[in-house]
C-alpha cells in the first residue's frame, strides 16, 4: 500500500518523472514491420543498407512486405524474428530521435533501458556496448545456431505461458524452478516454462494435482519453436562470447540484466550477463521491481507489438507504448 501511494503522489507531479525504456523479445508476428514508417525512409535508409551488408543478402526488404501469410511464414523462422525485431526497435528509436527530436538514450530522464529476452540484444546496441553491424550478426547467429538444434523431427520442444492468482507465485516459482523448466518470469499472475513438451505437461499436470483447486488456472502455448532461456541453450553461448566487445566502456545508459535483475554499467559486464541468459530464466519481476524501488515511474515500451506492454501493465507504473507514429508523437510531448 505504501508502495502505490508513493507512485500516485509521484506521478501527479510531472516535473518527477523519471523513465526506464523497454525492448520486447521474439514471438511478435506482424506483417510489415515498418511499412507504417515508410515516409520516414530518409531517417533509416542507411540502417537498412548496414543491416543487409552485415547478413549479405537483401533482408530489409521483408520488413516491409504486408502479405500476412508470408509474414506468418518468415517470421517463425528465428534467425530471420530475431533480426527483424531488433532492427525494427532500432529504427522506431531513430525516427523518434530524428523526426521528433528526442534521442531516449541521452535524455537526462531516462534511468535505464532493459529488454526481455531477445530485446536485451537491443538494449546492448541502443547502450552503445555493441555497435549496429555486431548485433544484427550477434542475433542472426544466435537465431541459427538456436535452429540447428531442434532440427531433430519432430521438435520436442515448446514454451507456454502459465497463468495463475498472485497468492500462488511465490510456491509455483519454486516449484517450477525445482523442475528445470523456468523460462521467464514475468510478472505476479504470469510465468512462462521450457523445455521438452511432455515434460511441461507432466509438471503442469502434477502440481494441479497437489491441491483440491488448480494452482494453475490455465496455459498458453507460445508461437515459438525454440527452448528459450532452456538449460538446452547452454551449449551455443560459448560461440555468441565470441561476439564481445573489444574493450570495456561506459554505457550510454546502465541496463537491467534478464540474468540478476539488477543494473550493469559497463559493456563487458552487460554483453556477459546477455549471454549467460541463453540458459537460464528472465528475471523480469526482479528487473521490474529493481526499477520501482529506484523511483521509475513511467516505461516506454519501444518497439513492435504490444506483448511487453501486456505485461509491464502488471506492475504499478505508467505504461506507454511506442509502435506507432501516434504513439511517438505522443510520447515526443510526455518526455
């Protein structure tokens, strides 16, 4: 209680406002990812052109098809959502900075910036640990080498969404990490688990067995192919080390780490923890909380697709989304 009345007070007070940015992962499926932006072109035409000399092919392009079912199809391929996400983000970024004159990463405003997952690979380029060129290679090789392991037919592997009462996060978070299938921890009512899909079932099963009322209440699966943040991803975080910066430096702004929940500061320390994530779970609720108590008030949600904002509506903050022209005017004048 103590907590929602100091945000109430703090809020009503603009001049206090103090921001967090927030990069969204895989799993968004929208056809033209930047068709909408097309009369901003002049602002991001070198991006595209630095995006398709780093995967050596025409890869821009598609961010700009509208077909439905063709987005459908090449964006359930992983090493084609990963890059197209975080171009996508990248760009938004840049329109809002170039055509409505707010750069969020050195706005004096902005705290921290963070992403979930894939969007943490984001962060690391907006933070200026890695440059454009390395991170659209970093992500394209991680989307690849997440493929060639689930190459096996047909893949045994899944994610979903559980969804369940606040009173019972505290006992589900243990006893889903005691299973080895904690993927991402997301918020008070959500979690979201990894790994082999009998598995999955067979623990979701057992532990609505241990009561007279489900624990549980219900289950979604995600439209991903891949084991994220899976023990199973283990095995490909020594080749993405390899990626690293060449020398540590300052970050533009800190990040909240998926790995700890807590901020990093320098390039070498960020990268390290982003990799490490592969294979182990998002601390979102941690990330979240870490923000709250340092006096965020308000997220901005940059990117495509509103799953982060979904999810950061969970936690007693302002919340606003930007993926949108409307929205990056209206944020132009909240910031």
């Amino acid at each position: 209680m103590l907590r929602s009345t100091r945000l109430f007070s703090r809020s009503r007070n603009l001049s206090e406002k103090v921001y967090a940015i927030t990069c969204p992962g895989q799993g968004i499926i929208k056809s033209g990812l930047l068709a909408p932006f097309s009369q901003y072109r002049c602002h991001f035409d070198d991006i595209l052109q630095s995006t398709d000399e780093a995967l050596k092919e025409n890869f821009s392009k598609h961010l700009f098809n509208e077909d439905e079912e063709f987005a459908k199809q090449w964006l359930s391929r992983t090493s084609n959502a990963q890059p197209a996400i975080l171009i996508t983000t990248y760009i938004l970024h840049t329109i809002l900075k170039k055509e409505f004159n707010v750069d969020l990463m050195r706005n004096p405003n902005v705290k921290y910036v963070m992403g979930h997952s894939l969007g943490e690979y984001t962060a690391l380029c907006l933070s200026d640990a890695i440059d454009l060129e390395t991170s659209v290679k970093l992500v394209r090789r991680r989307g690849t080498l997440m493929e060639d392991l689930i190459k096996e037919k047909p893949n045994p592997y899944e994610m979903m969404a559980v969804l369940f009462k606040p009173s019972s996060f505290s006992q589900l978070l243990k006893l889903l990490a005691e299973e080895n299938i904690l993927a991402n921890i997301n918020s008070y009512q959500q979690l979201v688990i990894s790994g082999h899909r009998s598995k999955l079932v067979e623990v979701v099963e057992r532990i609505n067995s241990l009561e007279k009322k489900k624990i549980i209440l219900k289950t979604v699966k995600l439209p991903v192919t891949i084991p994220f943040h899976s023990d199973v991803l283990g095995e490909i975080e020594p080749e993405l080390m390899e990626f690293a910066p060449k020398s540590n430096k300052p970050l533009f702004k800190p990040i909240i780490s998926n790995l700890t929940g807590e901020p990093v500061y320098d390039s070498s320390s960020a990268f390290t923890n982003t990799i490490l994530a592969n294979s182990r779970p998002v601390q979102w609720v941690a990330s979240m909380e870490k923000c709250i108590s340092t006096d965020i008030t308000n997220f901005i949600n940059v990117g495509p697709g509103t799953v982060l904002q979904d999810i950061n509506s969970k936690f007693k903050v302002q919340n606003n989304s930007m993926d949108s022209l409307k929205s990056m005017e209206e944020i132009s004048k909240l910031i």
